[in-house]
C-alpha cells in the first residue's frame, strides 16, 4: 500500500501493470477535487495521469506476486 501523495516536481506519472492477481486489492485511487476515481488494474494496463495529482494505493493481499513499474516523466525546453 501507498499512503496519498503527489509527485510535484515530474510532469506525468504512470503505472504500467505486467502482472495483476484479480481480486487481491492494489486498487489506484486519483484524487480529484473532493472526489475519488478507484482504478483496478488488470495485466498489460497503463494509466498516465498529471504528477500533481494526488494518489495512493490500497493494501495488495494476492497469493502471487503484482508485477508493476511506477514511473515518473518531466520535460524541459
């Protein structure tokens, strides 16, 4: 689990998911002016949001491993 946080100083951040156990949590939550959007991921998902964007991740509780790769993009002129 993740507790709710933001990434201030990137652009763009993601999660791409390479292996998911169905119903065992791990649940994204995106945080948007007082209302919450809960993504479930499945394998081969990617989600791309803002980097200010609050967010945190629920407890996984699966018999396998989750596979998934956070990330982080900035750009510069």
């Amino acid at each position: 689990s993740q507790q709710m946080h933001n990434h201030p100083k990137s652009t763009l951040s993601g999660v791409s998911y390479f292996k998911v156990e169905k119903n065992s949590g791990g649940e994204l939550n995106l945080y948007f002016q007082n209302k919450k959007k809960e993504f479930i991921p499945e394998t081969n998902d990617m989600i791309i949001f803002n980097s200010n964007v609050f967010h945190s991740v629920n407890s996984y509780y699966g018999k396998s491993d989750r596979i998934a790769i956070a990330w982080d993009a900035m750009y510069t002129f």
